[in-house]
C-alpha cells in the first residue's frame, strides 16, 4: 500500500510525514523544501501478530507495511507547471490513495502560501489542480476512443464513461465523485485519473483545538467535501504526533490519556486506509516467523496463498484455518485443533481478516 500526503505548502506534510515514519524528512517554514519525494516504510500496529508472538516466541517478527510518500507542496497552477507542478502530479499518480492534509490552525510564525488559513479554499485550490491535470488526460482518451470506435463498436459503453467523467470534472466535481458500477469503472481502469484516486482528508489541527474542533464551522464544511466524494475525514495534530514519535509504548499511553485521545493520528490513519482501500489481513505463526499478510477483502484462498508464495497459488491444495479469537480462546494450536476449530478450506474460501493459515500445497 503507497500512500501519498499532498496539500499546499507549509500545511505540516513534512512534518506529519517525520511523526509516522521517524525518517527525517527536511521540514522548514518555506515552499517547495519538499521536492524529491521522500518515502517511509510504516510497520502497520496489529495486537494480534503480538498475541502471536507471544505465543510462538518466534525467530522472526514480520508485520504488514505501508509506504507513505511525502509529495512536496502543489500550488494553484500546478497543473500548468507552476511550482514545479507537473512533477509533483506525477508522483501522485504512482499512489493507491492520496492522503490530503489540510491546515486548520492559526501561527503567525507559519507562512501560508496564500496569506491566510482557509481549509475550503486549500482543499478547493488541490482539487482544481488535480481536476485540470485530469481533464487534459480524459480529453486526450476520448479522442483515442472515438477513433479507434470507428473499428470497434464496442467501445461505445466505455466512451460513454469517459464523457460522464469528463462532465463531472468540467463542473469542478472530482472524478470520484461520480458514480460508477464496478464495471463502469472497470471500463476506464486504464485512464490513470488523479482525482478518482481514493482519499483521506486529514484536518492539521492544533492542541489548543483538540476535543472542540468537531464541533465547529470548518469541521463542518470539510466533513460536507468529504460526504461528497464518499471520502473520509480524519483530524490530526502534526505537533502531537511529532511529540509522539519520541516517545515508547508506555509513554506514549499516558500521553495519549492525559490529552484524551483514544489512539494516535498514525493508528487512525492507517485504519482509515485499509478500510478505504478494502484491504484486510491475514496471518501466518510458528516458532519461524509470526507475519501479516495484506489482501484485498474478498480474495479467495489460492489467490491469498499467492501473496506468500507463487507456488502455493500455482499447487493449492487446501488451507488450513482458525480464526484469531478462536486460537486466543483455547490458548495453543494444539488445543483448537482437539476442539476441532481448526477448519480445511478449499478453493472458493475466502479469507477473512485475522484469518491464522496453513496452505497445503504441491510443489
């Protein structure tokens, strides 16, 4: 999973990108600090893989990753290379989902780009940028469609698709926004569009904000943008997370009770991603390794086996399963498998998450 945080520049993507991967990224008070893409490879936080490990005592601990891609600051004209523009957009395009930080707090000692804070009008300027780049693309499509049509039939429900879309982002309304079956989208899974890219918008709040920011006008007004697009919203303090990357697990605990946050801005983003992407894990345990497996939710079983190795897809045979909570409850492999809650799954099972596996299969 690549996740790629964009916004306008000096919102805190540096500094939310340091906070959730400890990777240093150069943060200062001036645009464009950011050019060259700085990635960070993310342990995903999972109770169950420690559970495991506990259990197993193994050799080799091996959670699932995220990759977040720090992407430097776009600016209105970016489509149209201001800013650099242009190479920034390219990056985007080789995300799964786009994690879109917005400012929301007051500092006089921090710049903004446009003079002053207005979290509409920064998502509205993003949005445009990426709607401009993806008209450009779909226009080009179109007329690639249309003329190839004049051989193939065929491709009418596809260019159908196309004009819907290119509508939609003719009235400044992001191609995710319209709705698709699977199949319509399907049909254009070829046309790489920035704006239907899946998306988190993420509220950079401060501390003095945290616990009444939802319950004011610009929460509002944001959570409407992202109803609309069937997006999330998130609210995070870049400040706190940065205070929260030093800190170790017990320490972090008491901090996050003493300021009245269930869980970190790191846990939530990563939920949020896995439940916007449809991705869930699966997981494999013994005394060699305890590890997470991400797949897509719905992936039957030979395709899952695949994930850890091509040949157990290619010789399947069956997969041996027990749920998490079913092996926490009786304590060890050994005693599920006397309770007989170890179940064999052919190939039209499909996983489900927490899922412990073996696959049996021929070489």
């Amino acid at each position: 999973m690549k996740l790629g945080i964009v916004g306008l520049p000096n919102v805190g993507k540096s500094t939310l990108f340091n906070a959730i991967t400890n990777a240093g990224a150069m943060s200062a008070n001036y645009p464009f600090c950011t050019i060259d893409p700085n990635v960070g490879v993310v342990a995903v936080p999972d109770k169950r893989l420690d559970a495991l490990a506990e259990m197993y005592h193994p050799e080799k601990y091996t959670p699932a990753v995220i990759e977040f891609v720090d992407i430097a600051g776009l600016v209105k004209g970016a489509s149209k290379g201001e800013g650099l523009g242009n190479k920034f957009l390219s990056h985007i395009r080789e995300t799964d989902a786009i994690i879109h930080l917005v400012r929301c707090f007051e500092d006089s000692n921090i710049i903004h780009v446009d003079g002053s804070v207005n979290p509409k009008r920064d998502i509205e300027t993003i949005n445009l940028e990426l709607i401009f780049s993806d008209l450009e693309i779909i226009e080009h499509r179109i007329t690639s469609v249309e003329k190839a049509m004049k051989g193939d039939k065929t491709l009418a429900p596809k260019l159908d698709v196309l004009n819907r879309i290119k509508a939609s982002l003719e009235n400044g309304v992001s191609a995710r926004a319209v709705e698709l079956t699977d199949d319509e989208r399907a049909l254009v899974s070829d046309t790489a569009l920035l704006s239907m890219k899946p998306i988190i918008y993420v509220a950079n709040i401060s501390e003095d904000q945290i616990g009444s920011f939802e319950s004011s006008k610009t929460y509002g007004e944001l959570k409407e943008i992202a109803d609309s697009e069937g997006a999330e919203l998130l609210t995070i303090c870049a400040g706190i997370e940065a205070e929260l990357a030093e800190l170790d697990g017990e320490e972090k605990a008491a901090f996050l009770s003493d300021l009245g946050i269930k869980e970190s801005g790191l846990d939530s983003l990563i939920r949020a991603s896995y439940t916007l992407l449809g991705y869930i894990s699966f997981l494999t345990a013994g005394p060699k390794e305890v590890r997470a497996w991400t797949i897509v939710k719905g992936t039957k079983a030979p395709q899952a086996a695949g994930k850890i190795h091509s040949d157990m897809e290619r010789g399947f045979i069956r997969a041996e399963v027990i749920s998490f909570d079913d092996l926490m409850a009786c304590g060890s492999m050994a005693a599920a498998k006397e309770k007989g809650l170890i179940r064999s799954e052919g190939k039209d099972y499909v996983f489900k998450d927490g899922d412990i596996v073996v696959i049996r299969f021929n070489v």
